[in-house]
C-alpha cells in the first residue's frame, strides 16, 4: 500500500495520501500518528480466521496450515 504525507493547503494541515484515497489532518502531529499507527497494524501478523464446518467440526484454517 502506498502510504504519502504532504502538507496541506494550510502551513499547519496535513494531507495523507492511501493510494487514490486522501486524507486531511489539522497538524503534522495527528497525520504522523496516524501514519505510523495503519503502518504498525499492516506489519502485525494477519492469521487465517478459524471458522469450525457445522457437519465434521474441524476447523478450515488447521487444514490449510497442514497443506
């Protein structure tokens, strides 16, 4: 993902950029911190959920791991 801060039209304001997506800040503080913030929880370890089958009650994500 491609994550951009650029100041804003405001010397104080912030604009961070996701992609085609923009984002508007009142400070460099708040758009730092949300910057590092999506940029840790993108880093974080994303496990497959485990949802259990209704007939055999196994659990999906045990058969993926083994394959």
């Amino acid at each position: 993902m491609n994550i951009d801060l650029r100041p804003g039209i405001d010397s104080a304001a912030c604009t961070v950029l996701l992609g085609d997506l923009a984002i508007s800040f009142r400070t460099l503080q708040d758009a730092q911190a949300f910057v590092a913030t999506l940029r840790r929880r993108i880093a974080e370890p994303h496990p497959w959920p485990r949802t259990r089958c209704s007939n055999a009650g196994t659990i999906h994500s045990q058969a993926l791991q083994e394959a």
